[in-house]
C-alpha cells in the first residue's frame, strides 16, 4: 500500500477490562467489562512526518507507563505490526490520546488491552483490513496466553486455546524489531527498524468459542491498591501437577462453563465450580487475605453471592453477583483492610461486544 491510500480520518479505539481464568479455567477463560482503555486522534495532523505520539488523559491512574512510543505497549505493538507488513515507518503521523481506567497490574488485563488497542492501531492507519481472527493472532505473538486477548477482542464469556504450545517463543515478538532512534526528540520518537524483521505469526494461533452469560450476573471486582506483575504471579506456579489436582479442575472447568449461562444460577454449584487448585493456592501468599475472603464469602452467609477467586494474576479478587452489590463489595472490602490491605471496588457490566474501532469527528 502507498503512504497516498493510506486512510487519514480520526478514529476511537475502544477495548474492554477484563477477568481471566475465572477460577479453574487457568490461561483458558476470559470475561470482558464494561471498563474500556479507549485511544483517540483527536485532531487530523497535516504534519508530513511520520510517526506518532502518545498522552494520557489521566496519569494518575497511568503512572510509570513511557511516552516514548518505542518503550509504550500499545504504541510497539502496533509497530510490530506494522513491520510485519512491509512498513519501515509509520504509515501517517498519529497522535493519539489514550484514556485509561484499568488499573495496572491488578489483573484486570490492562496488558492485553493495551495490546489489542496496539494491534487496532496498526490495523487502522495502514489500512490493512485484518479480520478478527488474525487481529488475535498478531495479539497472541505478544501475549502468549489467550484468556485476556480473546475476551478483549471478541467480548463476553470466551474459552480459547493456543495451537501450539511452544513456550519458547513467549512474549519475543516484541524483542527483535525495535531500534528507538535516540536522536530524534524524545516526545515524537521514531521507531527504526532493526537489520532482524520481525517473525509474522502463524495464522490461527488460537481457537476460541464464545459462551453463554446468564443475563443477571454482574461483576463485583476488589482492587488491592497495590500492583502484582503478572509475571511474578506466574513465577510462583509450579511446573508440574498432580492427576488429582488435574481431574479437579477439569471437573470444575466443564461445569462451570454451563453453570454461567443458566438464566436461573445456581449459587452453590457455581461456587463449588470456580474452585481451583491450579494458581490460586500458590498466588494466596502473594495477597493478603485472599484465602479468608474465599473461604468466608460463600452464598450460604452472602446472599446475591454466587463466586469469587483471584482475577487473572491478581490481586484483584472477582466476585460474581446476581443481587445485593454493594452489600456484597463493602463485606470484601471490610476482609481485605483487616489484612491492611486498602482497596477499592467497582462493579461492572460483562459486555458482549468486545473491541471496537469506529470513526469519529475530528476537530481540524
Ligand atoms: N494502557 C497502557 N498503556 C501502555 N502500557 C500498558 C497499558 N496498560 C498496561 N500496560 C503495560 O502492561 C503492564 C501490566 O501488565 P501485567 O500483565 O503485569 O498486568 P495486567 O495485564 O494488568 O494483569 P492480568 O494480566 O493479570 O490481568 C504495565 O506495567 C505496562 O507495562
Ligand atoms: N491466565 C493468566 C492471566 C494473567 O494475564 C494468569 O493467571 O497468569
């Protein structure tokens, strides 16, 4: 494609939180929120340069994230993208404002938002029409488990899995094909690109299905005011598991995937089903009061509640509600300060539309 035909129009970009593993279903459930990181390029630039630039409305909530487009995730996914089709730069120059709510490193899928919203970056100003399942593709060269990717893209309630299991090649699509240029200003950094191109991943990295929600169940999420890298989260799993432990969660998992769609659920059997003995026993030292809100917060002694475990990596604790929300998130809260551990709530929709990229005015 010529920089000429490249499509020059503003755009909003909008991608939903997300809860991963709901339980059992370790690296394979994700469930999307009514809480969206949203980018957008306010204004059509006639700058000839090309390349892009980053803000965000609210840095409180974005602390630490680099503005260098070369460091930022959202901006070096797209351009992993990008060089994957032939661009040695970007294709127009962009300056994108990035409005986001999800807290970082919660287990929220911050990341796999910030990597979906990468991949509709690139998809939008090359123009290149991908279809959603080779948007998801590229998402999982980065992100190698599919749980937040596939819930952020496609919405709702998502099983996925990955093709090929090669933890080799984990997260290295984004080591090769950046060289930031020092030279050019530190704002409007251009990426350069490396001698080493970038591997295209395969096509149909995952399969994914969607799942029905009973239409009642919302999402009561407890946010620790403290961060838990993922990756810390997964360094504490072991590398082997027992065939009990395995049949425990199998069991669990089918059950579960059902229970969650029944247009009356059943409370005591949904909660029974998102037990897991596959990352929440190993991840409960890492969160203070994990253990005691999960074993005291049942639907015997809480009513409206119908689940809780450890969203995605943590420290954030999802609580499935079909009744008594607040009631249900004071009680949570009230666990977690006498562990001194502070926290907020908020209780959210699960949406079924996923992703979008639309146009929208732009001001000139
Ligand atoms: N909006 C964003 N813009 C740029 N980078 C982001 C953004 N959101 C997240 N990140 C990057 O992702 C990191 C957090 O990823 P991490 O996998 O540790 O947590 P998470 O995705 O919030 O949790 P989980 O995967 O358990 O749901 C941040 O430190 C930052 O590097
Ligand atoms: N399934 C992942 C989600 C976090 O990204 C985990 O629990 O580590």
């Amino acid at each position: 494609m010529t920089i000429d035909s490249v499509p020059d129009t503003t755009f909003e970009i909008k991608v939903p939180a997300t809860s991963a593993n709901i339980g059992p279903g370790f690296d394979s459930l994700g469930l999307a929120f009514s809480l969206y990181l949203s980018l957008h390029n306010p204004t059509l630039c006639a700058v000839f340069d090309r390349s892009v630039t980053l803000e965000y409305t609210d840095p409180q909530n974005n602390q630490g994230l680099p503005l260098r487009p070369s460091q930022n995730l959202i901006t070096k996914t797209a351009w992993y993208v990008l060089r994957c089709h032939g661009y040695l730069a970007f294709p127009r120059f962009v300056a994108i404002t990035v409005t986001n709510p999800i807290p970082l490193s919660r287990g929220l899928g911050s990341s796999g938002a910030a990597v979906v919203a990468g991949v509709l970056l690139a998809n939008e100003v090359a123009g290149l029409n991908l279809p959603k399942d080779r948007l998801l593709d590229f998402a999982l060269a980065i992100e190698r488990h599919p749980d937040n990717v596939s819930a952020a893209l496609l919405g709702g309630f998502v099983a996925s899995y990955l093709r090929d299991d090669d933890t080799a090649s984990n997260t290295k699509a984004l080591e090769g094909p950046f060289q930031p240029n020092d030279k050019i200003n530190s704002h409007t950094d251009a990426f350069a690109p490396s001698a080493v191109a970038p591997r295209m991943p395969p096509s149909q990295v995952s399969r994914h299905v969607s799942l029905p929600w009973s239409a009642g169940i919302r999402a009561i999420t407890v946010i620790p005011q403290f961060q838990l890298s993922t990756a810390k989260a997964r360094a504490v799993l072991p590398q082997t598991y027992s065939r009990a432990d395995l049949v425990y969660n199998l069991q669990r998992l089918a059950v579960l995937t059902h229970a969650l769609g029944q247009s009356s659920p059943d409370a005591k059997l949904i909660h029974e089903a998102m037990s897991d003995r596959s990352h929440q026993p190993y991840r409960a030292d890492l969160v203070p009061g994990l253990q005691v809100l999960l074993t005291t917060m049942v639907p015997d002694t809480t009513p409206g509640l119908l689940g809780a475990c450890l969203s995605g990596a943590g420290p954030t604790v999802l609580i499935l509600a079909n009744d008594h929300f607040e009631a249900i998130a004071q009680k949570a809260c009230t666990i977690f300060a006498e562990y001194n551990v502070a926290t907020k709530s908020l209780i959210l929709d699960v949406i079924q539309d996923g992703s979008t990229c639309k146009p929208c005015s732009a001001t000139q």
